[in-house]
C-alpha cells in the first residue's frame, strides 16, 4: 500500500469518525434542547408550563405532552425542523427573554399575544404536523365539526387555523392566512363563516 492510499484511509476513517461525532453531538443536542426542564429554565416559560398541566391536553388520556410536543416537530423526517426551530426561534427567543421584563404574569400577559401568534404562525407553516403526530385520523362528533373539517381539506387549513388556545391562557385569535400575506398580526373576524359557498 501506498503512502497515497494510507493517507487517503486516513482520512476517510478520521471523516468517518467526525461525522459520527458530529451526528451524535447534534442529536445529543437536539434531545437536550427538547426536556422540559430547559425549556422552562427562562423565568417565562413557568407560567405557560403550568397553563399545560391545568388544561384538558395534560392528562386526561394518560398522555403528559411537554413543550415539545406541540412547539418542535419531531421525528426523523421533522429533524431539519426540530434543529431550524432551535437555532432560528430559540435564538430569537433568548433575545427576548433578556430584552423584556417577563418578571410577573402581568408583564407576560402584554406580549402573550404576539408570542401566541407566533406559535401560531410556526404551527401553520409546518402544517400543524405536531397536532398530526397525536391526533392521526381526527374523526370529530358532530356534524358541524366533521362540515368543517371537510372545508378544510378543500380551503387549505391546517388544524391551528381553528383550534387556537387549547392549552394556554386565551389571546385572541389570529387570522393566519391573511397574517401571511399582510406580513403582520391580523386578528380573526368572527369566524369561519366565509367558507359557507
């Protein structure tokens, strides 16, 4: 064997062997950023943590669903997201954290709006895959819940369109179709009556 050909074992197997480091540091990471207990290490994130446990998705079925749940896609095919979402928003979020004064509910309660809609926008954007993952073949009761789950299939919503503040303490609704294409926060009219034709 060559002196070429050890060094180029050499670096294939020291390649190998980064890359392997690599993949296990990132989803090392990934599982860590992903606890509830990092998550709920800034002061704000207390609160909404305690408004899960009070609420109908925390329990009621024997399922205990964590911040991640519903606020980072999982999954292997949902990876790429799960990593954006911690780079890009936890980013912007730490940012946040240490810019405003969420010292008390009171002071949380004047941004939980726009925190809101922006867990809203993420969740449309990614097509509510975290509602997806538990609520597989959704089959409501009811036929004006089972009228308007057809509508949605054919108007191109997604389960955040209609199902906002289910966990957390109420903000208004968000319209997020037309949040989209105005670039801002717009509120929802009353609702979905639009879709009658």
């Amino acid at each position: 064997m060559t002196a070429l050909q050890k060094g180029a074992i050499g670096t294939l197997l020291t390649g190998a062997l980064l890359g392997i480091v690599l993949v296990g540091v990132v989803f090392g990471g990934e599982a860590a950023l992903s606890t509830e207990e990092f998550c709920t290490s800034c002061h704000s994130m207390t609160y909404t943590q305690e408004e899960l446990r009070e609420s109908t998705h925390y329990g009621a079925l024997g399922a205990n669903p964590g911040c991640k749940d519903c606020h980072i896609p999982q999954g292997f095919r949902n990876f790429h997201l799960a990593v954006y979402t911690h780079v890009v928003d936890g980013a912007r979020e730490l940012w946040l954290e240490m810019v405003n004064d969420y010292s008390t509910l009171e002071k949380f309660n004047e941004r939980r709006l726009i925190m809101a809609h922006d867990a809203r926008m993420n969740l449309k954007k990614w097509d509510s895959v975290t509602c997806r993952d538990c609520h597989k073949n959704p089959d409501p009761p009811g036929e004006d819940a089972q009228a308007a789950h057809k509508r949605m299939e054919t108007h191109g919503a997604t389960c955040i369109d209609c199902h906002q503040n289910l966990v957390h303490e109420e903000a208004p609704m968000t319209d997020l179709d037309a949040s989209r294409a105005e670039g801002k926060l717009v509120l929802k009219a009353d609702d979905w009556d639009d879709w009658d034709n």
